[in-house]
C-alpha cells in the first residue's frame, strides 16, 4: 500500500480533477463554434436542417456547461488548499488572467442565457445568429485566460522572487510570457477539432444504426468539413510549439522525443521501447525530422536530454503521450480527407456511405478527446520536476497537510456521480426527442439517402 505522501495525492487528485474537466471544457470552447456555423448555414441556405443541428447542439451544450462550472469551480478550489505555496508566490502574478477568465465565463453565460430563450423571438433570423458570437467569444476567452496561467508555469516572467517574497510585479508581462501565443493557440484550435470530431461520430452513429434522414448527412459532411479545417490549423500551431519548446524548453523536447545526445539531422524518434542504457528498440527513426520540427531546418543541431542535469530532466514516459497525441492528429487529417473523397463519390452513384468509414467516424470522437487528454499530460508531466519552472519545484508547492487522500476519494466520487448524470441526462434527452420528429412536428419534409 502507498504510504501517505501529501504531494502524491495532491498530484493525482489535480490530475483527476483537469482530467476530467477538460472534457467539458473541451466541448464548452468548441461547440459554440458549430452551433454558430450550423445556425448561419441554416439561415443563410434557408435550410431547416441546420437549424435543428444548432438547436439540438445549443441543448446538450448547456448540461455540458452545467458540469464543467462544477469541475472549473473544483479546480479553484483545489489550487488554493492544495497548492498553497505555490499560489502564494504565482498567484499574485497570474491573479489578472484568473480575474479575466472568471469574468469571460460569466460574459459567456449572460449571452447563452438570451441565445437558448430566444429562439424565433426575433423577425430577423441573423439577431438571433449574431447573439451567438459573444458566446464564442466569452467561451474562447476563457480558454485563453486559464491557458494562460499554465503557459506562465512554463516560462514564468514578470516578477522578482526576494526569498519567499514576490516583487516588482508586472502581470502583463508575467500574463503575454513566451508560452502564450503557441500555448493558447493550441488548445483552442484543438478544442474546435475534438469538438467537431465528437459531434461527427454522433452523427455516425445514427447512420450506423439505419438511420438515413438527410439531417444525419448533413450533419456529418457539416463536422467533417470543420474538422479537417480544424485539424489542419492545429497541425502547424504544433509545428510552431514544438519550435517553442527547443527555444524555451528544449530538455522537454528531448524527453519527448528520446533524444539525449545534442546533434545535428537528428532524427524523429516514433514509438519504440526504451531499454537499458537509454537504448532505444523498435522505433521507427525519421531522418532529420527532429532538426525541422525544432528549427525549421533538417541540418539544425537539437539540444539532447544529457546536457540537463538527471534531477532536473522530465520523465521518459512523456514520449508515449507525445507519440500518441500526434498520431491521433494526423490520423483525423486523413479520415476527413477520405470521407471527403469516398462522400462524392457516394453521392454520385446514389450510395450510401461504406460502413468501415462510418466506424472510423465514430472512433475519431473518443481518440480527438484521448488526444488532448495526452496533450495535457504531455504538457503537465513534460514540465517536471518544476511547478514554476526555475523557481519552485512540483514537491515544494503542495501541502503538507492531512487527509489529501480523503479528498481524492470524496472527489472521484463525485465525478463518477456526474460522468453517469450527464450520460444519462443527455441520452433521455436525445432518445425521446429524435430530429425526425421534431422535423415533422415543424411540418418539414425531410430525405432520405
């Protein structure tokens, strides 16, 4: 059994609680992107289909939203009884960002509120449309300023540290650091992806299960689309973070990519075992990646993991997560470029879709959310043994309190009573209430391919 170790359970308890809240915070920053593009499509077409999608969406959007407060809030909270030596110092610093996020949220939630109980209130469609861009705006908002506190982890500025005491604050060179453009970027970008590829599968589903009212067809061409576009821009804001990270923090680049002797034409190391002595078995080496990923130029020379002292170096096991995360991301690329193709083609023989790629859909919803779970590991594990990096180590932050293990175990609780509530909730939602009938109800007439 572990013996009781403050730090341990502070980690594993905040590493639950992010685990769990990025899946709705994933879906609150990205859905309000495809709510608004259905919404302007159906008005813009004229075409009621699209309408139900933002409809429909807008409805499960809010449950989503109802949990991921719960989680945000616990988050808070746990920063502050579990992090408290931490907080003291970077608090202060990053307490504009954590001000402006709080105040995003509520920004977003005002006009959710008027989007959801406005619907055909207005003679003018494109009012009702133009509401839903504040909400995109306070949801993306958010995302930016709590990123932001973790980019000021990464490369924390803006301050001066006198022993314990923090001084000569500037918040907005500790808030617009280094890690923020490619930081913030990335996690919003990936979020519009995931989002995209959730709500994709949805639609695959009911093709899988017979279901061949155009409402579906629509819905998936509509998130395939924005998920090939999304998935792209996400691909080079990685490209420009892995630039970041030689730059800024090249021992979490080369942890991540096993690469511990500083070279030139490195190669991209993918997959493989590591073995004694750092020896790497079963890998696939791709030449001179590394050096372009890094410096943007196959010859550049990349800093290898042995010119970082071995209590400073991150933890080995950050190539896994990085491998997989990567993977998943040019996967989708492909998939949105062969529904795309196999979709045309299908349309003009009058077939329906291949039943194999319907199946890739529906698994590309589950492996964009394990993606950015991954991403977030990365990002977190990849910074260690640092919680302030150069200034405050992971085990000199946490509390050296009692009962931290009660509280996981209050905590896991909680968000397994929740995971069931929004399964639930969202599937009697849905189930009694199927777009066929709703179309119907409406007196439109719907297709089938």
């Amino acid at each position: 059994m572990m013996s009781y170790d403050p730090a341990v359970y502070s980690r594993i308890l905040t590493g639950l609680t992010l685990g769990f809240h990025i899946i709705f915070a994933t879906i609150g920053v990205g859905v309000p992107v495809m709510i608004a593009i259905a919404e302007f499509l159906g008005i813009k077409r004229k075409d009621p289909h699209y309408t139900l999608l933002a409809r429909r969406w807008a409805r499960g959007f809010v449950i989503t939203v109802a949990v991921g407060v719960v989680t945000g809030t616990s988050i808070g909270l746990q920063l502050n009884l579990l992090w408290p030596s931490f907080m003291q110092i970077a608090g202060q610093a990053i307490a504009l960002p954590l001000f402006l996020e709080t105040f995003a949220f509520f920004f977003e939630a005002i006009f959710l509120g008027i989007y959801l109980y406005t619907w055909d209130r207005f003679r003018n469609p494109w009012t009702h449309f133009i509401i839903s861009i504040p909400v995109i705006i306070g949801s993306s908002a958010s995302a930016f300023f709590i990123t932001i506190v973790n980019a000021f982890m990464n490369t924390p500025q803006g301050f001066k540290l006198s022993g314990r005491t923090i001084i000569d604050i500037d918040p907005l060179v500790a808030m617009f650091n280094p890690a923020t453009p490619t930081k913030t970027a990335h996690v919003i970008s990936s979020a519009y992806m995931t989002s995209a590829f959730v709500l994709a599968a949805i639609a695959a589903v009911a093709l899988l299960a017979g279901k061949r009212h155009v409402y579906y067809q629509k819905a998936l061409k509509l998130t395939m689309v924005c998920g090939l576009i999304f998935s792209i821009s996400t691909a080079f804001i990685g490209d420009l973070s892995g630039k970041f990270l030689a730059e800024y923090q090249p021992e979490k680049l080369a942890a991540a990519e096993w690469h511990f002797e500083t070279t030139d034409k490195a190669p991209l190391v993918v997959g493989g075992i590591l073995g004694e002595n750092n020896e790497i078995r079963y890998a696939l080496k791709l030449p001179y990646a590394l050096s372009v990923l890094a410096h943007g130029n196959p010859n550049a020379v990349v800093q290898g993991l042995n010119e970082t002292p071995k209590e400073l170096r991150p933890p080995l096991y950050i190539h896994y997560f990085f491998d997989i995360m990567v993977t998943i991301g040019s996967l989708t690329i492909v998939l949105c470029i062969a529904y795309l193709w196999i979709e045309r083609r299908s349309q003009g023989q009058g077939k329906p879709l291949p039943s194999w790629l319907l199946r890739c859909v529906v698994w590309s919803g589950p492996l964009a959310m394990l993606a950015i779970e991954c991403g977030w590991i990365f990002a977190e594990a990849g910074r260690q043994p640092w919680i302030l990096r150069g200034y405050m180590k992971t085990v000199h932050g946490a509390t050296t309190s009692a009962n931290v293990d009660w509280m996981l175990l209050l905590f896991s609780l909680l968000y397994i009573v929740l995971g069931f509530s929004v399964w639930m909730i969202l599937r009697r939602m849905f189930r009694s209430n199927t777009p066929e009938q709703e179309l119907e109800l409406n007196g439109i007439e719907g297709g089938k391919h």
